[in-house]
C-alpha cells in the first residue's frame, strides 16, 4: 500500500543562528534535502518575543543550531514557547555547552569519572575551603561565553595563591578541582553515539596544559577502546546527536571526563556527516545512515589540517571480505583488554543509534540554574547530584542548602537606606542593570556602581555594604 502525502512530507528544517556567534552548520551540511532549508537569527537584547514570531511564521518544524553560554536561559524561555518545534540538539543536550559547573552537575548525575571537584557561590565557604583543603588544587572559570584555550583555568599550589586569584579574578561560582597529573588528554567526537574521530593532545615538556594553542601537541593514532567506551557512555547520557568530550589520560592510569559540550570545533566533513545523520534520523529512511568506520581518524590524521579543512562529503565503503577499499578493516587489529581484535570486529561494536525524542525536560531552570536562582531562591536538589560536604569525598557544592529569597523589594529597600540614593536613583539601576547582577554586585563587586553610575560617590558604597550585610543579618 503506497503511503499517503501526509507520511512523505519532511518536516520544515531551520538553521538557528546568532548575530557575532560562529556558525557551525550551513545548508551545504544537508546536501540533497528537497525542501526548501529556513534560516532564523537572534539578534540579543530583547529579541525573544520577534524571534519566537517568526520561527512560528516559518513553520518550523526543527530548528537545528547550538546556543552559546550567555543566551543558553533565554533559549529555555524560548523552546517553551515554541512546544512544537524540536530544537536540535534539545536544550537538555545542550546543558552542558553552559558552564563546567553544568558539566560537574551531569556528571555527578550519572556517575562519570572526573576529577574531584568543589563548586562554591558563598564566598565566605570558599575562602574556608581554601584553608583548609590540599594543593595544588586548579581553578577554573565556569561560567562565561569564552572558556577555550586554557586562559581560564589556573593550577594554584597554595591557599594564598588560591586567595589572590580569585580576588583578582572575582570568579563566580568559585569552582575548585583537585589536580590530577595528566599524560595527555584525547578528544572524542561522536555522531549517534558512535565515534568518528578521536585525537590526543599531548603538554610540552614539563607543562601541564594540553591545548594547542598553549603549546600541546595533537596525534590521531592508537586512542583506547577503552576510552572510546567512555565517550560513548557520556554521549547516550546526554542523549546527544552529537557530541564531543575531552577525557584525560591520568598518570594513575585512570579516565577522567575534563569537558563536554555540543560546541565544538569540527572539521567541515565531519559537520557533513552530522547533517546527514540528522536527514537520515528525519526522513524516516528517505536519506541513509552514514557508514563512518571506527578509527577512520587515524588514515584522515595523516594528511595536513590545512588539507583536512577542505575536504567534504567523505564517504566510505562498507567492510565485506572481498571488498577491495575495506583493506585496512580487514587487515588491522587493535589491542584491547578484551585480546586482539580486526577493526571490522570493532566497528561492529560501534553502531550509530537514533537519539531519543523527549517531551519532558531533564534539567530545568527553575531546578539547576544555580548562578542566577542562588541568593534569591529556594531549591532543593536531588543529593546525588550534590555530593556532601566532606572534602574527601567526590565533591563539595553548597546549592542543596536553601537559601534566602531577595525580591525586587528588598533590593530597593537596601539601596534607599544609603543617603542620596532614592527611588528615582534605584529605578536607574534597576532599569540598567537586572535583579541577578545587582545581587552579585552587592555581594562581590560593589565597587562597579561607581563605574556604571557617575552620581554614585565612594562614600555611598561604605553604607551601602553596611546595608546590605545589615539587611542579610536581619533575614537569617
């Protein structure tokens, strides 16, 4: 019986973009999709409701593109209003891509090894904790829309060291890692769970940063089944389409989750090979699955990036005995601890999946968004997800304690209580800066109403730190 129009039709594909944001997919990644491809861009500031209209006016069925740190919760907002629309990858896939605090987080839900580690937004309890903890300890800005390269992320190899770097760097939360000294680390990249390239990246000589930019040095041969396994376990975690993670290589021998995330830096055949992951996964078997065999990186690693950059649409034969392209399948071995195996027996091992559709969401704001909602919410977490506070355990997060909730109200009541500050003056701030940053302020960095503000004088901020410690003192 042939199948009715209705059950042909594809849905309606957009590509999500950002104004100042790379691109990471363009219609080119999608080679051959008959209809017509949309493309709809965020343009910042107040552009959610204009946004939300259009994608609507489009009839967008699947809005694919990742969403950078800074407009991660506002792209919640947005997905809940657009319940008919799937974004690829979901926003619970795209958690991650946040902040390492939202790494940390996913990996205590689901039991992935990585290094110990700390997360404080109290100030007061950081300091404690940095008196009283082990070094070297290395610490880490977690949130913000540049984390690469290293240059966030410092090894201290003792509490002043610790001290003097934050209070320099003003770093919020204050996320604290135990050092784990490093033989290399590997990043993997997954589509459907299945990897499809894997390369080290090795420090220079007495360093500790594997990055390149910083130095490291990157080869694509022998990675370990082993590790592989990991990835692919942090990628059906996550339930993402695809996926990349960075697992370092201890000296002890162990595995350890360092970063993941949907954003990240990808050869253009490899962003083909997603796209035609994604129309095999929407057509309903219009378009093929891709056949990417296992350790293909290791014959593409030998070519110069600069060659590498320009390749697109790659595709390979599948393994048969007497198929002449499937040489190296039938003819290579790896060691694994299971014994020697040919790469067609590994490959077989690896099959590329369908990721599931959800309607529920995993991780809600309301529930994780712990920079914005702590200080001025109460919530309670699950403690799986929020190990005890005992430093010789996985880590330490003070989020599970409830805490305090700061209205609109009392933040004016604060700023009232200063002299030469009024409603019209509070209004000002307000208007200029939002709830969130004016608590982090009050609590951190008071000193910048005087930037932002030419009627604030340096007497003001003596009462208003006054006030506010009095306002906090008065709640408790």
């Amino acid at each position: 019986m042939a199948k009715s129009k209705k059950e042909d039709k594809l849905p309606k594909i957009g590509m999500l973009y950002l104004d100042h944001v790379l691109r990471f997919f363009d219609k080119s990644n999608f080679r051959g999709w008959p209809d017509k491809i949309e493309t709809v861009i965020y343009h910042w500031k107040n552009d959610k409701d204009r946004f939300v209209k259009e994608v609507r006016r489009k009839k967008i069925d699947i809005l694919i593109g990742n969403i950078p740190a800074t407009a991660y919760e506002t792209f919640r907002e947005i997905a809940r209003e657009l319940p008919n629309v799937q974004f690829i990858p979901s926003m619970d896939t795209q958690f991650s891509n946040k902040s390492k605090e939202n790494v940390t987080r996913f990996a205590w839900k689901y039991d992935i090894p990585i290094p110990k580690t700390y997360i404080f937004y109290d100030q007061e309890k950081a300091s404690k904790f940095i008196d009283k903890t082990e070094f070297p300890k290395i610490i880490k800005k977690s949130y913000g829309p540049s984390n690469y390269g290293g240059y966030f992320v410092h090894k201290v190899d003792s509490a002043q060291e610790a001290h003097n770097l934050l209070a320099q760097k003003k770093y919020h939360p204050a996320y604290f890692q135990d050092f784990v000294p490093m033989s290399a680390d590997v990043r993997v990249m997954l589509i459907g769970h299945k990897p499809v390239c894997a390369f080290w990246r090795r420090p220079p000589e007495g360093e500790w940063l594997t990055n390149t930019s910083q130095g490291g040095s990157m080869d694509y041969m022998d990675v370990p089944k082993e590790l592989l396994d990991l990835a692919v376990q942090v990628s059906k975690s996550a339930n993402a389409e695809y996926w990349a993670c960075d697992v370092a290589v201890g000296e002890d021998g162990k595995y350890r989750i360092l970063e993941c995330a949907t954003a990240f830096a990808a050869f253009p055949y490899i962003r083909d090979w997603i796209g035609q992951y994604l129309m095999w996964k929407f057509s309903n078997g219009r378009f093929a699955k891709p056949n990417i065999p296992l350790y293909n990186w290791e014959e593409l690693g030998k070519m110069d990036s600069s060659v590498l950059r320009t390749l697109r649409y790659i595709t390979f034969g599948r393994y048969t005995p007497s198929y002449d392209g499937a040489y190296f399948l039938d003819k290579k071995t790896k060691e694994t601890k299971d014994g020697e195996l040919y790469l067609h027996e590994l490959d077989a091992l690896y099959p590329m999946l369908l990721t599931k559709d959800r309607t529920s969401e995993e991780w809600s704001s309301e529930k994780w968004n712990f920079q914005d909602n702590y200080g001025h919410s109460v919530r309670k977490v699950h403690t799986k997800s929020n190990p005890k506070d005992t430093y010789d355990e996985v880590g330490s997060d003070e989020s599970e304690e409830s805490v305090i909730e700061i209205t609109q109200e009392h933040i004016k009541e604060v700023f009232t209580s200063v002299k030469g500050i009024g409603n019209k003056k509070v209004k000002e701030i307000l208007n200029k800066i939002d709830d969130n940053e004016v608590i982090q302020r009050l609590e951190e960095r008071p000193e910048e109403f005087l930037k932002d503000f030419s009627w604030f004088k340096k007497k003001m901020l003596k009462e208003l730190d006054k006030a506010w410690q009095a306002f906090k003192n008065r709640l408790q």
